[in-house]
C-alpha cells in the first residue's frame, strides 16, 4: 500500500500475516517505510525522459521554448517562463553575456497551472528590463540552475520593490536557470511554486539544470535552422524571376509555395529567358534535398541555364551540358552530399512567328497544354528522359505546334503528389483544374492561384511550383523573308528587296544600317557557305535582320590589319546595330542583328 502525506511526503505500508506452528493467524505485522526519496528519483526520471521525448520535436524557436516550460508546468512548478536573446528569434547569436545591462531580451514561452494567465506577469513577445550586471549574474549565467527566493528575484532585475512582472502572486521559491549551449547563452528559465508549500531545493536545481541542458541544445539547433532557413529563403526569392513577364512569345506567371508553409525551403525553380528573334524560353527544374545546400545548387543550375540558353542550344543540347554539370558538382560534392545532388528539368522554346515549341525533359514530369478552346490535355509524347547526373543517357527534343492563346503548364512534382503521393492521379487533378481555371482573358496569375489552391488547404510534404504561359503570335505583316541563289549577284537584290519592306514599314532612317548588314551577312554566307541563302525581317520592339545558310561553321569576328582587303563584315556588324549573334539548327546557321526602334 502507498500514502502520501499532506506535505508531500510518501510512505508505503507493507502487513505481513503470523501464524503459529499450525498455520493459524496470530497476528499482523505492519511495517511503514518513508519512500519519498524513492519515489522521487522515479518522478525525476520520468520527468527527463518526458523531456527528451517532447523538447526539440520543433525547428522553431518560440515552439521549443513552449514545450520546455509545458515540461515544468506542472510537474516540478506552478509558473514558469523562458525569455531569450532578441538575436536568437532572427537566428543570429546572442552576445556572450544576455541580460546583464543588455535590454534586448524577450519573452518566449510561459506556462501556469493555474489557469488563466495572471495579466501582470510579461506576455511573449514582451521585451524583458535589463538585469542588473552583477559577478553573481555573471556566475550564474554559466554554471546551472540557483535556488531564488522573492527578494533575490526582484534585486535581479533591478527593482527594490515586489514587482508582478517578475514575481508571481503568492510566489514563494522560484529556481532559475540559463539556456547554454555550445558557449552561448541563448536566455533563461525561471520557474515559481504558488500553490505548492515545500520550496526548491538543490535536487530540484540538479535536475532543472540537466533539463535546460538539453532544452538549451534544442534552443539552438531552432535558432541555426531559422538562420538557414531565412539565409534560404533570401537566396531563393532573390534567384526566382518575376512572378509576372510579358514577352513578344507569351505572358507568363510563375508561382511558388515552399513546403511545409514555409517552414522548408527547396530547389524548386522556374524562369523565363528573352531569346533572340522574339523566341523565348521556359524553365522549370527541382534540385533534390531541400535547406539552403539545395538552395544553392538551384543557383547555380539556373545560372547555367540561362548561359546556356544564351548561346542559343537546342533544348536536348542544353541539357546534355546541364547533365555533365551536375555530375560535376556531384563529383566535387562533400562526402555527406555526393549522393543528394542532382535534379530534374524541362526546358522549352517557344517561337511566336511559326508558333513551333521545342521541349526536351531531364526526368521532369511532362507540361499539361490547354487549347485556346479550354480543353487540357498531358504532352505525352514528350520523352521524360533521365534525370540530371546520371550521365551518359540521351535526351530528346519533342516539336509541338502552338495556336495562339495557348496556355503552357510546366510544375514541379509536389504540385501532383501532394494529395496522396500518387503522381498518376495528382496529374489527373491537375488536368481538370487546368481546364475549369483558364478561361480567355482571365489574368494568368489568378489562373495559378486557382490551380494550386487546394494543396494550400494544408503545408505541403515538398516545394509546388507552377509555370504558366499563354502564347502570341507574331502577325504576318511583321516578317518578310526572302530565299536568294548562292550567287554574288543577289547582294543587289537583297539590299534592294530589304530597303523596299522598311519603307512599306516607314522606317527609312534605318535603310542604309540594314542594306549594310545584310550586304556583309549575305556576302560571307556565298563565300563560305553552299546552298541557297534566306534573308528574314522581323520587326517589333526592334528590327532584327536575319541570314541563313547552309553551312555550320560558327562565325567570328576579327579585327582586320590595315592591309587586309577583307574580313570586316562581322566587325561592321558589331558596330553598326545594338547585338548580333548566331544559333544553329538541322541544316545550317542562322546569323542575325538587332537594331532599337526605341527612338
């Protein structure tokens, strides 16, 4: 049998039966034995076990701080706190000594077990009054919990007089202890007794401070995540492009939802890149892992991309480069990375004049295309390829033809399998959502709110992206193009043929620059090319001249020697419009110029 006494102590009663040498019963022996002791070093180690178990289950700062003062409340106090350093909130470190003169205290958490909160006491959130800079604070705040009595407490904080602020009502014995770990005092704990008559004693102290101990690690484990986290989160948003860009190829908007609401950041990426001849590209890619390492290798894949895209690849050239990079940076990775890098992505060209769009996947789940009509449907011919760095497999490049109108839908696979983890279905969702949510007219961002609205019900398990694209054309009237023989003669015709579109287009001021550059483009491509030549305007924002031969060799400017006959025509180029520069296809190279109709 087990008693407890009113003050707190318990017994156990142990009755014993004698009997005579008949077995008959004679009598009771009783024996009572004082277990509080006992049974106290049971309650303590129930109580740390309870607090390894529920302390650091969260990455959050406040969070942590909460669960350790729910740890103390009730079972070893009636009132506790826990303030910290303001910079621990931020995840920066505090300085070495919190409190002592210092004003950027705050408090975290608090418990009662008496509810509700007694208002005089500080609130989380509230800043905390400097402590008094004492060696005693000094002491204490390295060294483990210290018994307090109402008078110690209140000349801690500089007061002379009982303060509700910092002593509870009826507050008799209180014990205080610091969050320190790994050389930073990240704050402080205080519990009180109101309720209870005996007062702390160093066996409640021990054990306070082997709680804070670990509570303090936990403390800063949060605080190294929040400043990864938000170091992350910066990276991200300043690497991620508009959420909205208008292109002479299509409208686009881009939309982002990290996991877990926020509390996890991930590679996820989308971009739009200009290319030259109106034509622009659409990238959608997912780094594997997630913190600020996948962060960065978002970064650093994003960058490629755009460089690559620059020199104007075919998408399956893009990302056979792309994939030798990211076997790099496996390679180069450290041992506890090497095997969490690597990634997937689409990559796509869209060209408003013949409405021609080029797609080639690296293990990335395929775009979803919904006609001007409304309809939505999966681009499964698209070959989904192997995922970047893997190495030594080939991607392939699928050609779609675009009505105008269209929208694109390129997405990240957390926005198909946060329901139920089944791609399969989730694309299906997608597809229906994707035909109910585009409409004519309707903004394409508020089209993307709409489709990804129901993984907001609830923080997402991985990062959702989402990518959509509505296509223009071109209208007919804004090219002319032209096919001439491989004869030195047609430089006449050519010259001639330009000067009379740019006055159908009344733009006469810039005759003579375009009759020179396609005279020097059209010359080298009869020098050095065989085959027919093509001559194509497009104007829009700018006039953009192009040639196009039959030859692969790439073009290089030079600067000639005065002596030389030949070997200006690039140079003249270069220094006659505002850019210029070359891509390649099946049969040949195209070479073009651009020249500003800003003016």
């Amino acid at each position: 049998m087990r008693a407890r006494h009113v003050q707190g102590r318990r017994f156990t009663l142990s009755a014993f039966r004698l009997e005579d040498g008949y077995g008959h019963p004679t009598g009771v022996v009783t024996l009572i034995t004082d277990a509080t002791k006992q049974y106290r070093s049971y309650d303590q180690l129930e109580l740390l076990q309870h607090a390894s178990a529920h302390i650091g289950r969260s990455l959050g700062v406040e969070q942590t701080a909460q669960d350790l003062v729910d740890t103390l409340v009730p079972a070893m106090g009636d009132v506790a706190w826990a303030n910290l350093a303001e910079a621990v909130f931020d995840g920066n470190e505090p300085p070495k000594l919190v409190g002592a003169g210092d004003p950027h205290l705050r408090r975290a958490a608090l418990a009662s077990a008496t509810e509700p909160w007694s208002t005089e006491l500080l609130q989380p959130g509230a800043a905390i009054p400097p402590y008094r800079d004492t060696p005693g604070l000094r002491r204490m705040q390295h060294g483990g919990a210290v018994l307090l009595s109402p008078a110690t407490a209140i000349t801690l904080v500089n007061s002379s007089e009982p303060d509700e602020r910092f002593v509870p009502k009826h507050g008799h014995s209180a014990m205080w202890a610091p969050l320190y770990a790994r050389g930073l005092v990240l704050g402080s704990v205080t519990v009180w007794r109101t309720e209870r008559t005996e007062p702390f004693d160093k066996q409640d102290a021990d054990l306070l401070t082997e709680i804070t101990s670990r509570a303090a690690l936990s403390v800063d484990n949060a605080r190294r995540y929040v400043r990864e986290h938000r170091a992350a989160v910066a990276l991200q948003q300043r690497l991620l492009p508009r959420a909205t860009t208008e292109t002479p190829a299509a409208d686009t908007a881009g939309l982002y939802l990290p996991a877990g609401g926020g509390a996890e950041i991930s590679g996820d990426w989308f971009d739009v890149i200009p290319l030259p001849s109106l034509r622009t590209a659409f990238v959608v890619g997912d780094v594997v892992g997630h913190g600020l390492h996948a962060t960065a290798t978002m970064g650093r894949l994003r960058t490629a991309v755009q460089t690559l895209a620059d020199l104007e690849l075919d998408p399956t050239e893009l990302l056979t480069h792309l994939d030798d990079l990211v076997t790099r940076l496996a390679a180069e990775a450290s041992p506890e990375h090497r095997d969490t890098v690597g990634a997937t992505c689409l990559y796509a060209t869209y060209d408003p004049i013949t409405g021609r769009c080029l797609l080639a996947s690296a293990g990335h789940p395929p775009p979803v295309l919904v006609q001007p009509d409304g309809t939505a449907q999966v681009v499964g011919e698209l070959s989904p390829g192997p995922p970047l760095g893997v190495g030594g497999m080939p991607f392939e490049t699928t050609a779609l033809d675009l009505a105008p109108g269209s929208v694109l839908a390129l997405y990240t696979d957390g926005l198909i399998q946060h329901v139920h983890h089944d791609p399969v279905a989730g694309l299906a969702r997608l597809t229906d959502r994707l035909t109910t949510s585009c409409r004519p007219g309707r903004p394409l961002e508020e089209t993307g709110r709409a489709v990804i609205a129901p993984a907001t019900d609830s923080p997402p398990h991985d990062d959702i992206t989402l990518l959509l694209a509505r296509t223009r054309a071109l209208p007919p009237e804004a090219t002319a193009e032209w096919d001439f023989a491989a004869d030195p003669a047609v430089v006449t015709d050519a010259r001639k043929a330009v000067a009379d579109q740019l006055a159908v287009w009344e733009l006469d001021d810039l005759a003579f620059t375009t009759e020179l550059v396609v005279s020097e483009l059209v010359t080298n491509a009869i020098r050095y090319a065989e085959g027919p030549v093509g001559v194509r305007l497009i104007r829009d924002e700018a006039l953009i001249c192009e040639v196009t031969d039959t030859s692969n060799t790439q073009p290089r400017p030079r600067r000639a020697r005065w002596s030389d006959e030949g070997g200006r025509g690039l140079f003249l180029v270069a220094q006659f419009t505002t850019r210029w520069g070359s891509r390649y296809g099946q049969a040949g190279k195209t070479i073009w110029a651009e020249q500003s109709l800003a003016s």
